[in-house]
C-alpha cells in the first residue's frame, strides 16, 4: 500500500505543477508509509532520519499542496498541531486522548446508522461528517 500511495501522492505534486526532488520524494515516502496521524514536525523529522535533507518549509508546502489535491487531509484536533493522514482510507473516526495525545480510529456501525437516522428525522442527508471523541482512560 506505501508504494502505490506514495505514487499517488507524486502524481498529485505533478499535477499541481510541484517538481518533485529527491527531498520531496522521500517525505512522500514517509508519508505514504505513516500508519499513525503525525503532525509536520513529525513528518520532518522521520524525512531527516530517512536521509532527506528536506526543510521543515518544504514539508508544510509540500502538505499544503497535497491537501489541496485532496490526497491527504488535515486533521485539526482541539489544543494539538494539525496532524495529517491519507485520504484513500475508509470513513473512520477518532478518538483523542487528551493525557497522551494519542489518536486512535475507529469504525461503529452503530454510530453510522444512529447519525444517518437522526439526519433522515430532521429531513437531511448526510454528505460528509467527521466525529472526535476526546477521551481519558478511567
């Protein structure tokens, strides 16, 4: 999956007229390969690791100009950096954290059909949601 996304995401630098350098192929890497929510600093920081020598600049150009492409998406969570993730994933939501700042996903079936009936009772159709829990453990 990080090979093919990370092709996606190039192409969409393409597209949008980015010339895409070794610097800027390895952050793709290294987001295409995030199986978490990492902010850009992070992102920066395992390009670095990675032997990029890519600036912190160009990371957030480079993000700015893949959300605008609509392959990755911005995540803003209350008092927490923007984190980003793929947008080639099935809906999910999240829950935050608010000790750790972990962000994990899920998916409720449960959840779905409750937020879709409540749209239909009110006389609507859901187009697009995103829920967040911020949670602490007990």
């Amino acid at each position: 999956m990080g090979e093919r996304r990370a092709d996606r995401l190039e192409q969409a630098l393409r597209e949008a007229g980015v010339r895409v350098t070794r610097q800027r192929a390895a952050l793709l890497r290294v987001i295409a390969d995030a199986d978490d929510h990492p902010d850009a600093a992070e992102l920066h920081g395992r390009a670095v690791t990675a032997g990029a020598g890519v600036s912190l600049a160009t990371v957030y150009r480079t993000l700015t100009t893949l959300r605008a492409q609509g392959v990755i998406e911005k995540l803003e969570f209350q008092g927490e950096p923007a984190r980003w993730e793929a947008a080639d994933q099935r809906h999910h939501d999240h829950m935050i954290d608010l000790d750790s700042g972990a962000v994990m996903e899920f998916t409720d079936e449960r959840i779905e059909r409750l937020q879709a009936e409540i749209a239909a009772e009110m006389g609507y159709e859901i187009v697009h949601h995103r829920l967040e829990l911020y949670v602490r453990r007990r």
